[in-house]
C-alpha cells in the first residue's frame, strides 16, 4: 500500500465509514445530575402530567369566571372574600358564587374556581369585599393539567444531547435516572522514531509528542474517554501490538503516524492487517490532511491520523469528531460551532481538494467580525494556537478574496 | 423592599456588578493534561526554541542550496549522495560542496547542509548519484530553530481559556503544569414553600424543585463547582441560616426564588442582609426575569433568580455566566455561542424592555436555518426543551417581523 492513489474528499470519505459502520456504544443507567453533555440511549416518556393540578400564573384571585362578567373599573364586580390557598397546600376553602380566594402565583385555586384575576385588576373594598375591576375567562392566567406535558408524551427522543434544562425538565416530572449512551473509549497511539514524552528533555532530531495530548483533548471534549497509550517506534511489529492492544480495549482506535512517507505507509500497513475489512480510505482530497487513513476493524473504526499537528486536528474535526458522534447515538453528528466573518486577505487554494485554512478572529467592521488568515507551515504547532477556527475552501474554488464574508470553524 | 421600581437593563445591571467586583479565584497547579476548559491565571513564556533544532518539512535530500543553483530538468545539477540522517537521530553526515543526504520530514539536516529537495524534484542516477531538477534557496523547505516559538516568548496570555491545541502546544515545550484558576464554587439554594425534591411524589400544591438541576447544570457546563443545598421554605431565618452557610462556602451564591411577589421580596430582603454593600440590583428591565435580584456580600457576588425555569435560564446567560467568567479571570467574559437564522413568524415586545423570545431551528432555507419562535408561559419548563436558544428583542423596538435575520443564542 504505497502512496494515496485514490484520495476521497473528506465527505465522501466520511460517507464511506458511515454506511459500513453499524457499532453503537451500549447504554447505562447514568443519574440525571451526571447526565449533562451525555447521549440518551432511548426515548424518554413522562409517567405524569404537568403541572399535576391547575396552577395560578398570577399573585391575585381565584374565582369563578362568570361572576367577573362585564365587570368595568366603573361597574366593579363585588366579590366577596372567602379565604386564601397557600402556597404548597391543598385548598381549605370552597368558592360559593360571588366569591374569591387569595391566590399566588404557582399555587392552587380554591376549589369550585376557574380563572384567576390579577392582583392588578382588583380593589379591596373593606375586610372581606374584593372588587374585580375587569373581566376573566375561564382558564385565565391558570396554567392547565398537562399543559406543559402530558403524560404519555415522549418528552426526549432517543439520541438527544442533554443540555442544562433537559435536567431540569426530567426532575420536573421526577425522573432521576436515564440510559444515556455510555462515553466511547478512543485509545491513542503516537507513533516515530523521533518522539519523546513532554517529560523529557529531547536529544538532538528529537521532539517531544503533541498529538497524544492534542487528541486526548479532542476527544474529552467531545465526550469520549481518551486512553493515550505509550509511544510507539517506527517498527511493523511493535506498531502492531499497540494497535492490537489498542484496539482491544477500545471502541475507537487513532494512530497519529510519522510525518514522513514510509513511516506513514507502516501506519497504513498495520491498521490495514488488524481485522476486516482492514482501510476502507487511502488519502483524503485535503489539505493539510491529505495523508489519512480510515479503517474498519471488525467493526470498530480505526484513523490513521497525519503526524503534523494541524493536519491532525482538521482530520480529527472531519472525522473522527463525527464517528464519535455516531457511536454514541448522534445521528446526524451536530454541526461543529461556527461563527460569520469577513476575511481580510486573500487566500489561494488549489482546485480539486478542500482546503482548510487557519483564522484569527479579531474586531468588529462593519457588524462582522474579521477573519485574518493564519499562515504557516502545518508542522507549527503554535500556529494553531495563534488561530481561533479554520475557513473552508471548497475543492471547486482556486481561492478566497479579502472582504468576502466566510464561515469560520471554531476551535 | 417592596416592587422594583428603578429597574435597570441587563447591560447595566451586569455592568453595575462588575465595576464592583473585584474579586478573582485564586490560581491552582493543574497537570497540561487535565487544563482542557480552565483559564490560565499567568502568562506562561516558553524556556525554548521551537522546534530546537533545523527540520526537514519535506521527504527528500539535504543540500547546500548553491549547489542545486541553476538546476532544470534538462540540465539537473549533480550531486553525489553522502548517506541519510535518519528520524530521531543527529547527523552521523558532514556534507562537502557538490555532495547530499536523504532526509526526512520532520528529521534533522546532514551537517552542513542549508535547504532541502523535495524527492519529487530529483531523480536517481546511478547508486550514489542523484539529480536535482530544481534550484532551492537556502532555508528551503526547513523549519528554522524558533520559527514556531522563540526562547522568552509568551506563549499563552493570562486569562485564557485552555482548548485542546493549547494543551499539546504546552507539551511541546515540556509545560507539563499550568497555573489555572480555580473553578469557582456556586452555591445553589431553591426556595419555595411548594418544591420538594424529584425523587419524591409531590402532594396537591406541590411541585418538584427544578431549578436547583436546571443550575447545577448550567454551572457545571461554565465551568464551576455546583454545590446544590438542601431546599428552603419561605421563612426569613430558614432562608438567611441556608443563605450564610451557602456564602461561606462558595464563590457565589445563586437563590432560586419562590414564584409568587411576597416570596420574591423575602429573598430580596435576605440577600440584602447577608453582608456589604448588599442589593445593588433590584429588578431588571427585561422579560422573562424582570424580578432579579443582585447582591455583593463583602465582595461576593449574590444572585436572586425568579422562580420560573426560563426566567432563571435566561438571567443566569446574561448575569450569572458572565461573573463566573470574570471571577476565572475571562475578562472580557466571550460571547455565548450564536447561530444567523430566519425568523418565521411575527414577534411582539414592548417598547422599554429588553425581550428574550425562545426559539426551535429548523431546516435550511435560502442557506440560512429557520427559527420558529416557542411560544409558551415562562413558568413552562418544557418550552425550554423544545427550544434551541433565544432571541433578543432590544428595548428600543416593538417587535420582530417574520422572514428578518436574527442572532440565535443558543443554549
């Protein structure tokens, strides 16, 4: 498997994985206060209704609308007043006609009450006499049984990301538990004969390892468990137990593979010969990216990941962010965040390949906020520190103008 | 403290806060490899160069540069190959003039050599004889010593957010410790005569407690510390006792109100007694969450939300997510995440406040997603779910008009 012959577009490539790819991460139970950022494995339904019973939205009166009929600020109508509910407890009081209750915002009516006058819209006319200065419907400013949900509803669909108030909202109805999908574990390999640990003080033609960090980041962040293995020798035999290892204990395999071709061709060679059907892409229309490779392992997907780091993160971005997405159940993966900028100069790119270029963001012109292209060798790591997102250039384009308005990636 | 009577817009309530604030988290060693999402409370200056020494960015051969002068593939320049210098290791090669040694990405320069040929640029003559078709320039296709950071430079500023390149940029330069700002502490304190906790089954009037999740939740995805307290009734001492433990413990303390005017006015009245100067925020001009309350406590911020769970959402984003930004040292705190869509229907909004409309995204249309505006009572938990974010509604305009372009908040 030598160089990249048959390079995919990154869509086409992720397409490729998608339709092969039947694994999902199994689900367990996880409690509702833990479950923010998780994946629900099943359909929620509510066992009630809520609210369970008719609730004031007002501080005011309950009362029976049609007493409060035709009721003006000159021709009040005179209700008498027959106690209050407070709040949390059950009615004492029982309205006859002509009558009222205290009631709060969130409370009960009385019983034998239909709407709920504001407090606004009345006039005490001596201890017990209460004046309502407008008119109610029924049902006005009462919140009904179920109107928020009903039981039986399907209150979160099955693969939904659980964002604060999906807490919230399942305590709500007293649900403290959900099966959310379990967070996929993603072993990382760093593999080249030059790599030290950031621990060490390297030797002359070594550097330290990024990527294992880079991408145990990367894959924290989007909801996977990272399990960075130690660093592996540009050898077949080696690559191959810490793949296999890797592999082993995982649902998910990267590989960030050397920066130069052959080291890049073992790469290929090892994740090829784990399991079947072995790589499914051989190179990606992409830069910085191109020398990419996706395996299947059966039935577990495997990236073969360029050594520079800004390629790896581009890559990780297009793919490996959506397979993680997929394996937890987000199916179609959510967009990544995005912000509308204006560029500032012009960028060539080549036709017939994606290109992917660094911005920094900066201040506002004109209500956009401007986008400085970024450029610098894809071996710089920094250069990606210096940058906030990347713009897409797409493979039927020779390049971008300064002043276009472009979508920038954030990372 | 009865009504709110000088209500301020959320702007400058926050803006009231903050130029009272002074108080920051202090800072904490965290390993690079667990800084993912935390703030740097220094600048952190690197100790090196990097990379540390000069690197080949292509597979091909080193060279003196003036020996490939005037190279073409019709007259290639003659160079007698000297050995490699392979990955990882210093260059056992000295080149003379007229001599060059295979190279490797990311791998060291044979000694004396200034420039790299790509392999694409030579051809193989014989077993040591190699032809460059093309001239390089000195410094071609090398990364010099300090091009992507200097010994001295600071590579991170102060009060910024850690991402996941960040953390393999550190460990380049073998930064295995960051100081960070501690994640600051949020006490939550639900208050209502009618809560109890989710995992009980309410009795007639009453409702499970939301918010004390709903916040929690919202805190823990800004980065803080919850500590949910046990729930309170609407009794002054019961709410101050659970208000002065809440302080002492934490960075701030967020009271969830109960949802009726006199319980409001309690939990005014408590934060207003804790400590100096007290309430310096009594109602904002904003729907929903008109009665918030904001307290500094001898220089702790203190937050009473309404009771209703998308007023508490939507003062926590505009008041409380931006003081957990400035207490980690965020400053100025970064705007939520936004979306451009369309709208698709009407939106009315008084004039002289500031409206937040919850809005659910939808399909694409005309390159831009839609926005369906959620209509529903603030005290319905459940529209929270069905939405995707907010719309503002600055104070000056009456409303919004379908098919307008408008910023989604999302949350």
């Amino acid at each position: 498997m030598p160089e990249f012959f048959n390079v995919l577009p990154p869509d086409d490539a992720f397409e490729s994985l998608r339709e092969r790819l039947t694994a999902r991460v199994q689900a367990e139970a996880v409690p509702v206060s833990e479950a923010l950022g998780r994946v629900t494995a099943c359909e929620i339904v509510s066992a009630e209704d809520l609210p369970s019973f008719p609730r004031s939205t007002m501080d005011g009166y309950s009362v029976r609308a049609a007493d409060t009929f035709g009721a003006t600020e000159s021709l009040p109508a005179y209700l008498e007043l027959a106690g209050e509910v407070p709040m949390g407890q059950p009615p004492a009081v029982s309205l006859r006609p002509g009558q009222a209750a205290r009631a709060f915002t969130g409370g009960m009516l009385a019983e034998g009450a239909d709407a709920v006058v504001m407090e606004e819209n009345t006039q005490r006319a001596g201890e017990t006499t209460l004046e309502a200065l407008r008119p109610v419907a029924p049902g006005e400013n009462v919140l009904q049984v179920g109107e928020d949900v009903r039981s039986g509803e399907v209150v979160l669909p099955s693969g939904h990301l659980v964002r604060p108030q999906d807490v919230g909202a399942l305590t709500a109805l007293g649900i403290t538990q959900v099966q959310a999908a379990r967070r996929p574990v993603v072993s990382i390999v760093s593999t080249g004969d030059e790599l030290v640990a950031p621990g060490e003080t390297p030797g002359p033609g070594r550097v330290r390892d990024v990527n294992s960090y880079t991408i145990s980041a990367l894959v924290e962040k989007h909801g996977g468990i990272p399990i960075p293995l130690p660093l592996v020798k540009d050898d077949y035999d080696a690559q191959r137990d810490a793949a296999l290892r890797g592999i082993e204990q995982a649902d998910v395999l990267v590989f960030s593979a050397g920066s130069s071709i052959s080291s890049r061709d073992l790469t290929a060679s090892v994740l090829d010969g784990l399991g079947s059907p072995g790589v499914i892409v051989h190179g990606v229309s992409l830069k910085p990216g191109k020398p990419t490779i996706v395996a299947l392992v059966d039935g577990k997907p495997a990236f073969g990941l360029p050594g520079n780091p800004v390629s790896a993160m581009v890559v990780f971005d297009l793919l490996v962010r959506p397979t993680l997405c997929l394996l937890r159940g987000l199916d179609p993966p959510p967009r990544p965040a995005a912000v509308s900028a204006r560029l500032t100069r012009d960028v060539a790119s080549a036709a017939g390949r994606e290109d992917h270029v660094q911005v920094r963001l900066d201040g506002v012109r004109g209500g956009v906020p401007t986008a400085h292209p970024v450029f610098g060798k894809s071996n710089l790591i920094y250069s990606l520190v210096r940058a906030d997102g990347t713009v897409r250039i797409p493979p039927d384009r020779t390049g971008l103008y300064a002043g276009q308005d472009v979508e920038v990636r954030l990372f």
